[in-house]
C-alpha cells in the first residue's frame, strides 16, 4: 500500500468520524455504528478492489453494495455499508449550494450573453418578423435591379 492510498484511508476514516452525529441523530444504533467505524476502510478496500476478496462472503458482499439501489442485506455488514451508502449519496445529492466554489472558476458568470437560451417570446418573434424567401427568390431579385 503506497503513502497516497494511506492517506486517502485516513481522509475517508476521518469524514466518517465526522459524519457520525449526523448518523446518531439519523437513528444508527451503537452497535451499528461501532462495526462501521471498525471496518470501514475493509469496507472501502473490497469495494474498490484495493482488497481481492478470496471468500464467498466477501465476494457477495461487493455483488450486494455494487446493486445497492435494489439489493436486500444478508448479513449485519452489508446492512450497515447499504444504509451508510444511502446515506451518504442522499447527503451529498441535496446540494442546495449549486455555485462552483472553485477560486479559479468563481469569477466568470454562469449564464453569459452568448451562451443564455433564447425565451419562448423572442423565439415566437424571430420565427414570425421575417418571410421565408428562399435563396434563388432572393439572389435573382439582387440580380435584376
């Protein structure tokens, strides 16, 4: 294991401590908490084949979390890694804050002139200003003058 996986493990074991009041106030027992916070990174490790699971069990595990919209928990661990999962893609995916907090980013405008979709009014009104005239009508007009 290099020294950037370690380091990745420890920012994820340290999101998780700091999202366990957030799972306490969310209804997580103890005991449900304890056995996520003690494998967790075994967890993270299986699921993204950092860890080749050479038991059945482990290998159902990955197949169970890989389906996790759809999958029932047969054991206490792919409970607890299911709930945790639901929880942390339902966490992150009411954002209210859309805006790109990026310093790089943050200063050009989100809707610029160019780039703004046309209102239904304007779009009504450029389709009925002009005729249609094909281009032969117009070019022999031009011609004959």
């Amino acid at each position: 294991m290099t020294l950037v996986k370690k380091s990745e493990k420890e920012q994820l074991k340290q999101r998780l401590l700091n999202e366990l009041p957030e799972l306490e106030k969310a209804g997580w027992k103890k005991i449900h908490i304890d056995l996520l916070k003690k494998h967790f990174t075994f967890y993270y490790s299986l699921i993204h084949s950092e860890i080749p699971p050479k038991e059945e069990k482990y290998k159902k595990f990955v197949e169970t979390i890989k389906n996790w919209k759809t999958a029932k928990p047969k054991n206490i661990h792919e409970e607890i890694y299911l709930n945790y999962t639901k929880f942390f893609m339902k966490k992150n995916s009411n954002k209210k804050d859309d805006k790109i907090l990026d310093p790089v980013w943050k200063n050009i405008p989100q809707n610029i002139p160019g780039a703004m979709q046309y209102s239904q009014e304007m779009i009504d009104k450029l389709n009925t200003e002009y005729e249609s005239e094909s281009w032969e009508d117009w070019y022999d007009d031009w011609k004959y003058r």
